[in-house]
C-alpha cells in the first residue's frame, strides 16, 4: 500500500509549528527521535556531520509528515561549532523549542594508550557541545517561559567505566548537569531532562572500535 504524500511546507511553518533541533541526528537515537518529533508535527532542524544521511532524513521528514526540515552539517567536537550553529538559525529566524543534545562518542581502550586527540574531541562533543548550546538557548527559553531540553546520556555515566573510562565519566557529567540544571528552572516553564539508554546498536560501535560480536545481540537493543 503506498504513502501518501503530503504537500511540502511554506516559510510560514517555521512559525506554525514549533521547531526541535537534534545533534547527532544522522543515526541510531538522534535519527529516531528525530523521525517522531517529524511525525508529531514538530519541524526540524538535524545536526550531524554526514550531509547525505541528514538530507535524506529532511526529505523524509517533508515529504511524510509535512514539516519543515533545516540540515546543517556541522563537526560539534570542533570548538565554537555550537555558537556558529545559533548564528545560522537567528539569521534565519528559527526559533528553537526543543533541543536534543544527542550527539556524543566514546573511545575503547586503556586510557593511558588511547589517542590523546579522539579524548580531546569526545569531552568537547560529550561535554562542552552539551554545556554550551544548552547554554546559548536555554535563556531564550526561560524569556519565552516555555521550553525543553533533552540531554541525552547513558547509564554508563553511573558508574566507572574501564576501558572506556574517559567516556563514563563524560556521562556522569551530563546525568549531573542536566539534574542541576532541571532544579534551577524547575518554576521557569522550562524542563530540562536526561535519557540514560543502556548498551544500544546505533554508530557509537564503530566509531568506539567495538569490534562485531554475536554476544552484542543478545544485550544490545535496538535505538528505535
């Protein structure tokens, strides 16, 4: 049975409906969330570095659920990524509602034999991406007196995590500043909350080096 396609959206749904950005967009649990907020009316904005993979998810996006769909291909473990993503959409008028901090990775091995560069950009993409675009539009946010912002962590961050020790505790940071964080806007209209998934098949495999392994299947679920 075929779906039928709904009309592509004007300019004007940026303002009609309400807009949520997800970074790591591209895959596993930030293309899945994405793929909901479409299909519950919510135009969107995808962040991610593989340009194809995004676009393609925009054009679904469209041409399925109606909304709009803004791709912006961006490396966040590159410093200031986050302040030039706002820059774009403020040029564009874009106002965000939701943000899902989603994009993240992790590197497998004995710290002190891992590369000193991939640590380097897993805490800024973990950590610091996290810390500042919740930084640059939460006041918006709290100004408009509505809001959310969904930081998306693991349940590795409680507790240590040999092997992949660095990754933990980028984890543990993002489960305790989302906590704080939520408290201080608690009577804002804003709410500010923390997915803690366990082991999933999403990217996050391969980019961590985990080789392929039949065990995994038996304690890994599936992101959607």
């Amino acid at each position: 049975m075929s779906t039928k396609k709904r009309a592509l959206p004007s300019r004007e749904s940026w303002k009609a409906n309400k807009t949520v950005l997800v970074t790591g967009a591209s895959g596993g649990i930030g293309y899945d969330l994405s793929s909901v907020f479409a299909e519950n009316g919510y135009n969107v904005v995808l962040i991610a570095r593989n340009k194809q993979k995004l676009l393609a998810l925009a054009n679904q996006a469209q041409q399925m659920f109606g909304v709009s769909a803004r791709v912006i291909v961006k490396d966040l473990s590159r410093p200031n990524a986050a302040e030039e993503v706002v820059r774009e959409l403020e040029r564009e008028g874009i106002q965000i509602d939701v943000l899902v901090n989603n994009a993240g990775f992790g590197v497998l091995g004995n710290f002190a034999f891992t590369s000193k560069q991939d640590e380097q950009e897993m805490i800024q993409l973990n950590i610091t991406a996290v810390a500042s675009l919740t930084k640059l539009f939460l006041p918006l946010m709290i100004k408009r007196g509505s809001g959310k912002i969904l930081n998306v962590a693991s349940a590795a961050g409680f507790q240590p995590g040999p092997l992949m020790a660095n990754y933990s505790a980028t984890k543990a940071y993002v489960i305790s500043f989302s906590l704080g964080v939520a408290e201080e806007v608690r009577e804002s209209g804003v709410m500010v909350s923390v997915l803690c998934p366990g082991p999933t098949f999403t990217g996050f495999q391969e980019r961590a080096g985990i080789r392929e392994n039949p065990f995994l299947k038996l304690v890994f679920a599936d992101s959607k």
